[in-house]
C-alpha cells in the first residue's frame, strides 16, 4: 500500500529537479543575453547605487562593472556638464511618478570624449515604493554623427547652390562695368582729377572679378590623373614640407601611419595639394602651440586619415563655413585653399569631416577609398 506514494515521490522530486534545472539555463542564458550583447544592462537600488551593471559598460563608459558599483555617485557624475541638470529634473520627475522613461544625453567618457547615448529606465516598484531600478543604456554616438553629418552636408549643399546662383547672377553685370571703367580708364587724361576714384573702381572690380571666377572655378569638375599611389609617402612628404610652420608655433606633432594600407589609385599632385591646405588651415586654429596627431587607418572600404587635436574657433571658423565656396583662410598664402580640396576628395569617392574630440579640441577625418579586389 506504501510504494505508489513512493512513486509519485520520485516523480515529484524529478519534475521539480527538472524545473530548477530549466530555470537555471533559462537563467544563464538570459545572463549570456546581457554579458554578451552590445547595450549596458544595470540594476540600481532606490539611492541610484549601482547593484549590477553588464561588461559593456566598459566599452560606453569606460570603466569596469566593480569601478562602477564603487561610485556611487557614478550616474551623475558620467553626465555632461550641459545635460546634467535637464536629467537630474526629468529623472526625478518620473521616478516620483514610478513610471519608466526614456532620455537621450551626452555623457563623459573615460578617455574625455563625448558620447551620445539613450538611457530606459524601468523602476520596480513595491506597496508604491519604489524598490529598484532596472535600466539599458544605449550607445548612440556614431548615428548621431551620421545625423549632424547628414544636416552638414545639406547646408553645404544649399550654400554652394546659393553661391553658384548669386556668382552667376553678378558676373553679367560685373563684366559690363569692368569693361567700361577700363575704357574709361583708356580715354581719361593721367592729369584728370577724378583717376584716382576710377583706379578705386577698377581695383574693386578686379577683386570681384577674382571672387567670382574662385566660385565657379570650384564647381567645375576636376579632371584627374589616378596612379597607384602611397598616402604615407604623400603624407610624409606634405608634413617635412611644413615642419618649420609646426616648429614656429610650437605644435608638437605625432604622426601613426599604418603599415598595412596598400597602394590607391590618386592623382598624386593633387592630393598632395589637397593635403597640405587642409594641414595648414589645422594649425592656423592652434598659433599657441598644442599637440597634434596624424593618423592613418585602412578598414574594409576606407582609408581613414584622421587630424586630431585642431583647436578650432566656432566663431571664426563654423564647420559649414570652412567647405563653402567664398570662405578664405585668413593668412591664405595662394595655394588652392580648403573648397578645393575638399573638392579634390570628394572626386576621389571620399569625404572630410570635423568630429568632436575630447575637450575643446576636434577631429578632422578624411576618407579615401581603398582599391576594389580583383575578381578573377
């Protein structure tokens, strides 16, 4: 009469067996989910103290899961200075409701640079108190460089549609009173008391004439001359060229070129022309010294050059402004200056653009597009 109970003992303890087992890996395979995957999954207590925090918080912060859990004061301090009192206010405001939110602000990472990320709180809330904070973090920095490059390339863009439309509309009448002060110029007597309010004409025009010839000289197609060509060698050669400017100004150069880039097909002095302008106007921002750092870099489409440590004034030189046709470096010394070479890039299949570095400085990057393998 005892063994049936017995039996269904045995059944009882295996399926419980069986249950605590598939918790288990349900368990580890949720905690492989969050080790593993490219987001900061974290816990907080009530007091905004960090109970658990995924390893990917060292990739998007910086710093290890245990320095993390240290600081206590670590989800404020990480917030920059611009956005720190906007989340304080939102966080607190949606936590007193105990309702889940979404904010998007930048951060300070480790290395100093800035980060753009999302951050999706959800508190857990018990007899209404609110008893933890379950919360993912999501690092969205490249896509918002995409988006500002995107509006960047837009206002280009509408600027240089602006700039051809108005060079075109001037240079009609520009050429008609040009023609007939130089023939004013011809007829009127060197005694004449009025030449020299004619040579003031006549030097404006020029000056006009030259503006406008610039403009329109920067959106005729270039015609190049492409042959395997060495970008270090390029680089190399552009920086001993104007190793005095570096030295004048105090600028401590490092340069990284990469071994491991191949041969790309560039019309080699136009290149070089590019670069050098491009060189030239990064240290114009830095007349009081500082560091700077060359770099290049393939990856699986690009060559990536990469001028770090520019001290650029946004007053003086907007990043929109420096691609625009008109814009002229201030101590421009006759080369083709930084329209152009931008130009030049772009009719390579590449790109420059200015990033946010760590600090008040930024980054220049120019990409290059590397040779396509041969299919055989």
């Amino acid at each position: 009469m005892g063994s049936p109970p017995a039996a269904a003992s045995d059944f009882d303890s295996r399926t419980n067996l069986e249950r605590t087992r598939g918790l288990e890996d349900c368990v580890n395979r949720y905690h492989r989910l969050f080790e593993n995957a490219p987001l900061v999954a974290y816990t907080l207590d009530d007091q905004l103290r960090t109970l658990y925090i995924s390893p990917y918080c060292l990739k998007t912060f910086g710093y290890t899961d245990e320095e993390i859990q240290k600081d206590h004061l670590f989800w404020m301090r990480h917030i920059h200075p611009e956005d720190q009192q906007r989340v304080q206010l939102h966080r607190e405001r949606y936590l007193k409701r105990g309702s889940s939110f979404n904010m998007e602000y930048k951060i300070v990472h480790r290395d100093q640079t800035v980060r753009h990320i999302i951050n999706h709180t959800i508190p857990i809330s018990h007899n209404n108190s609110i008893e933890l904070i379950d919360g993912f973090v999501f690092d969205i920095t490249t896509r918002k460089n995409l988006e500002d490059q995107l509006v960047l390339t837009e206002r280009i863009k509408v600027l240089n549609d602006m700039s051809l439309g108005v060079a075109h509309e001037i240079r009609n009448p520009l050429t008609s009173i040009g023609g007939f002060a130089r023939l004013l110029e011809r007829r009127m007597a060197r005694s004449d008391p009025s030449r020299p309010h004619l040579e003031i004409i006549l030097k404006e025009v020029s000056r006009l004439e030259a503006t406008v010839n610039r403009v329109l000289d920067g959106f005729k197609r270039i015609r190049l001359h492409l042959v395997p060509t060495d970008i270090n060698a390029i680089l190399a050669r552009v920086i001993n060229q104007l190793s005095h400017e570096f030295h004048h100004t105090g600028i401590e150069l490092t340069t990284n070129l990469s071994n491991r880039i191949p041969h790309i097909e560039l019309d080699r002095h136009l290149i070089e022309e590019g670069l050098r302008s491009i060189i030239k106007t990064s240290l114009r921002g830095m007349q009081q010294g500082g560091e700077l750092t060359i770099t290049t870099a393939p990856n699986l489409h690009y060559v990536v050059i990469e001028i770090c440590g520019l001290c650029l004034n946004p007053g003086s030189l907007d990043r929109c402004q420096l691609f625009f046709p008109f814009y002229r470096e201030p101590s421009f010394d006759g080369g083709i200056g930084i329209p152009l070479s931008q130009q030049i890039i772009s009719q390579h299949g590449g790109n420059v653009v200015i990033k946010n570095g760590s600090k008040q400085e930024s980054i220049l990057m120019i990409t290059l597009p590397m040779p396509r393998p041969s299919s055989k």
